[in-house]
C-alpha cells in the first residue's frame, strides 16, 4: 500500500470517525490523496461531475425518491393498512402479521426502510399498543425487522446503486430480491406467530369477510404500482430508468387524483424534502465515484482478488466470510456507504472465484438490511427510537428473535442459490 | 450597518429562493423524463435531448441542492463516536470537521476553476450547452460549502458545540 492511499485512508477514517458527513470526509480524503501522490487536485471535482453526468441509471435515484414521498404522504398509507387488517388482522399475533404484510407491500413502493419504518412503522406501532396488547419494546421490535424487507423487494434504491458499482442488470437484481423479500416477510410472521402464541397474546376481533372485497377495491390500485414497474421493465416496455419516472407519474396521479389526498402545497413540501435527499445522496455517490477511481488506481480489488485466490477458499467460505464482515459493518456504518465502497473491494475476487454477481449483489443488499437492526447501532432502531420515544433498551431486548431468524434466512440464500436466482431465470437470465 | 436579525432574515430569504429554484429543477426533470417517455412510446417519436437535460438537472440538483437545502441531519453520518464524548470534545471535533473543510476545498478551489473555464471550448452533444456552464454548479458548490463552514468556525468558537445534533443548523 503506497503512503498516499495509506493517509488517505487515515483522513477518511479520523474524519468520518469525529463526525465529518461521509461525503466530505471521502471528498477531503481523496484530496489528501492527489496532494501527497502529486497528481491535479481538479481530479476530484472531475470524477464527482463526469461521474454523475455521465451515469444513466443513477437518474433512477432522486425518481425513486420522488415516487417513495409520494407514496408516503397523503392517505395512501391508511387504505392499505386498512386491507392488510381485514386480511391477515384474524390470526394470531394479529397486528404483528398486519405489521409485515404492511411492510411487504409497502415495500413495493417505497423501497427505503428507514422511510417505511418511520411512515408506516410510526402508525403501526400506535395501533399495536393502543391496548396494551403488544409491549411497545415488541411493536418497536418487529416494525424495525419487517422495515428492512422494503428494498429487498422492487424498487430498491440500495440495488440501482449496487447495479452502478458492479455492472449488473438492474432488472435482473430486482427480480433476484422478489423471492428474499417473501422469504424474509415469512420468517418474521413465523417467529411473530410462535411469540403471539407462547405469551398468549389476546387475538382482535375480526374484520367481517364480507368488507374485505370493499377494502381491496380502495387499496387496489396502490397494490398494482408494483406491477406496473416489474412489467415496464422486464416486457422490455421500458427502461429502468424510465419505470422509475412512471413509477413517480403513477403514484402522483394516484395521490392527486384517484385518493385525492395531494395539495399543491404539500406536493410542494414532497419535492423540497426529495431534493433534499437526492442531493444528500448524491454527494455520497459523487464521493463512492472519487474513492473508486483512486482504489482501482491502486489496483486494491485485484490485489485482494489474487490474495484470496491463492489462499484457495472455496466459494461458499468466501460468501459466509464476507457476510459475517458486512453483518458487523452493518452495524456501524449505513447501507449505501457499504454498497458504494466496500463492496466493489469484493466484485474481483467474486468473479475470479465464479460467484455470480446478480446473487452476490441481492445477498449483500440483504445482509446490509439485516445490519440496520443489528445492535447496537442499528439505524432502523435509532429512527424508530427517535419518532416513538420507546427506548432503545426496550426495542433491542426484543429485537433477538427477529433478527435471528432473518440471519436464518440470509445463511438459506447463500446455501440455496436458486432463491435468488429462479425468478431471474425465468425471464431470461442466463447467469 | 445592518443588524445580525437584518442579515438573518436575507439569508432566510435567500434560503427559501434557493430552495424554490431546486423544487424547480426537480419538478422539471421530472417532467422531462415524462416527456421522454411519452413521445418514445406513445408517439413512437423519440426526442433527443430529454436525456441531457436530465442529466444536466441531476448535477445541478446534487451540488445546487448540497450547497443551499441540505440541512446537516439530512447527511449521511457516522456519529456514535461524536455522541459518545462530552461537549466539549465535540466542539472540538466539529472545529476540525469545519476547518477541514474549508482548507480542503479552498486548497482545491484553483485547479477545480481550472477544469470547469477549460470547458468553454466544449459543447454540449446535443443540446449544444458550452460544459464550463453545466459544471460551474460545482463552483458554486464549493464556495457555497466553503462560506457555511467558515461562519461555523467562528460560531462553535464562540458558543461551542451544539446540544444534540453532530453540527448546528446553517448559520
């Protein structure tokens, strides 16, 4: 390692470390690094503007963005938790289950777990301890594990950025995340049904069958966004890019118009507060662009590629290393810095060892979701800990079952491929 | 001479245009895109320069809205360690990431100029925009980031570190 890159490294970890914003810390690292190695310090302001001047897809971000507030806003949110209490509100542990059905369709639309936790999350939770039927440490709990199936499930901000570093299919990676998204949803109603039932939670009374068409019919065209986006790109309608922008036009009609929920004011608020994260995470992809341009300079991923190699490890050990290495940066550092900056360090080896990449990528996304709930720096809980009050204590002493039985399912991935890879190869992946 | 209250609410004024602007960019991008897509595939007529247009807002959306509309919460930030230490240690902190800041992008600002007024030469492909204009967002950017954490230096010097968040609000 040459000595520019080594203080390059160490500015970028004192700074980030004492609380400089990461897209600045990686912005003033990489200047540290041109100085020492002598090269034009323009070269920074030159990969951030061609980097994102150039790059199609990233397009898709601040779209998805837009597509997500929207979504969030308005009453949108009411119909459909109303749908998921007449339909899975009867069984045990009832609110739980609503909890993550929420989250599953959510999940299609707003693809930010931190969005769903605290929109979604907030109202949920309320609803759960109403009666004191649920602990608020145990709504807390299951909102924070079912939040982080949002962007496991199309659209994912998390896999456009994923599909920008590695080169893959966007369309692809989303297909591979549909399957995951259930399995994950799955778990979480199993071990949320094994919990209702050991404690003896008391069951709701139940929505009449009878008004469950009537709430369909009201959530219905919320529910059909998810295909329409899933149907523009892989009928080859359209691209992704383009299924972001429909994906935004279909939710703004449907706020505006079909729910009437939509002001021109609050539309205003929607776009001020879009801008504000498209421009935040914008700063950080510009910043992943400098850090890899000055990374592949010193030849890092190829390097480590040889290392591993030579050492021999097999694909499944490399997978279940890397793994226990994103679950514990998971903890201390947020999803898209880990897309952006660690994970590239790993594509090389993964090719070299024949590991596909649309597998890889929908693995990791996952894993990084899992890291938002790890304690004890899970982000999901520190939101949810800051819009309900409930203390940290609380949701982290009931947050164990959930996360293991996610972490269950992430090591069924790894082990069984096709979980991942099926969808995809229905339609037409030749991975 | 204006009073500090005077100054402030220019800048507040300011602020809100800045951010008019920005809702602006992001509602023509957009609507851009929407146009694109219709007259591909409802008029079977694709329009060239839809694309480079976006393109063109998304840098100006990223730099425009990082120098004016995002607030320090909005940053993505690792801030365990920051939370952890007494107040006093976090003006410290916040007085190196200010500082560090302002150096850094000042020591970079002449050759950055450099590389956005060589564009002049060159052209936009389709929309024929000359480059330097396109990319001189990110000068506007730099000086934008550099006179916020300056007048930071000066207030955590005089009041400390705020009480909750890693940074103050904007000044």
């Amino acid at each position: 390692m040459s000595l520019e890159f080594t203080l390059c490294l160490l500015a970028l970890f004192v700074l980030a470390g004492i609380g400089t914003p990461v897209a600045y810390s990686i912005l003033l690292a990489s200047l540290v690094y041109l100085a020492v190695a002598g090269q034009d310090l323009a070269l920074t302001a030159e990969q951030i503007l061609q980097g994102l001047y150039e790059s199609f897809i990233l397009l898709a971000v601040p779209l998805f963005i837009v597509a997500a507030n929207i979504m969030n806003a308005g009453t949108i949110s009411e119909r459909l938790l109303n749908f998921c209490v007449a339909a899975v509100g009867r069984f045990r542990g009832g609110l739980g289950h609503v909890n993550v059905v929420a989250s599953l369709i959510f999940s299609g639309m707003s693809g930010s777990a931190v969005a769903d936790a605290a929109g979604i999350g907030k109202i949920m939770i309320g609803m759960m301890t109403k009666d004191g039927r649920y602990s608020p440490g145990y709504a807390a709990a299951i909102t924070a594990a079912s939040a982080t199936i949002g962007p496991v499930i199309p659209p994912s901000i998390p896999m456009v950025l994923y599909a920008l570093v590695s080169d893959t299919s966007i369309g692809y990676l989303f297909l591979g995340g549909v399957l995951p998204g259930f399995v994950m949803g799955v778990v979480l109603m199993a071990m949320n049904y094994y919990l209702a039932a050991r404690r003896g939670t008391a069951l709701e009374s139940p929505v009449p069958l009878r008004h469950l068409p009537q709430h369909t019919i009201t959530a219905f065209p919320a529910l059909l966004m998810p295909a329409i986006l899933l149907y523009g790109i892989y009928g080859g309608v359209t691209t992704p890019t383009e299924a972001a922008a429909v994906a935004a036009a279909y939710a703004l009609i449907l706020a505006a118009l079909f729910y009437r929920a939509l002001s021109f004011r609050s539309l205003y608020q929607i776009l001020a507060g879009s801008v504000r994260s498209s421009a935040a995470v914008g700063l950080v992809i510009g910043g992943a662009l400098i850090l890899n341009y000055i990374v592949a300079s010193e030849n890092i991923p190829t390097k480590m590629a040889g290392a591993l190699v030579g050492l021999e490890v097999t694909p499944i050990a490399f997978m279940i290393g890397v793994n226990i290495l994103l679950l514990l940066l998971g903890c201390v550092l947020d999803a898209t810095t880990i897309i952006l900056v660690i994970i590239p360090l790993f594509l090389p080896t993964c090719r070299q060892l024949g590991i596909d990449l649309i597998y890889f990528g929908v693995i990791a996304v996952v894993n990084c979701m899992v890291g938002l709930i790890t304690p004890p720096y899970g982000i999901l809980l520190f939101v949810i800990n800051a819009v309900t009050r409930i203390s940290l204590r609380e949701i982290i002493a009931e947050v164990w079952p959930f996360l293991g039985v996610l972490i269950l399912a992430v090591l069924m991935m790894i082990f069984v491929p096709d979980f991942i890879l099926w969808l995809p190869r229905v339609f037409g992946y030749s991975g | 001479m204006w009073s500090t209250r005077r100054w402030l609410s220019v800048f507040r004024w300011l602020g809100a245009r800045a951010e008019n602007m920005a809702v602006a960019m992001l509602a023509a991008m957009f609507l851009t895109f929407v146009l694109q897509i219709v007259s591909r595939y409802v008029l079977n007529h694709p329009i060239g320069w839809t694309l480079e247009l976006c393109l063109t807002l998304w840098v100006w959306i990223v730099f425009w809205g990082s120098a004016f509309c995002v607030r320090d919460h909005d940053h993505v930030t690792f801030d365990v360690l920051y939370l952890s230490v007494g107040r006093r240690t976090r003006q410290v902190f916040a007085i190196v990431t200010a500082v560090a800041i302002v150096v850094g992008l000042l020591a970079s600002f002449p050759a950055t100029w450099d590389y956005i007024t060589f564009y002049k030469i060159k052209k936009s492909a389709t929309l024929k925009i000359r480059l330097d204009y396109v990319f001189s967002v990110y000068a506007i950017f730099a000086v934008a980031v550099i006179a916020r954490y300056a007048v930071r230096i000066a207030t955590l010097i005089r009041n400390g570190a705020p009480e909750d968040s890693p940074e103050a609000d904007s000044p």
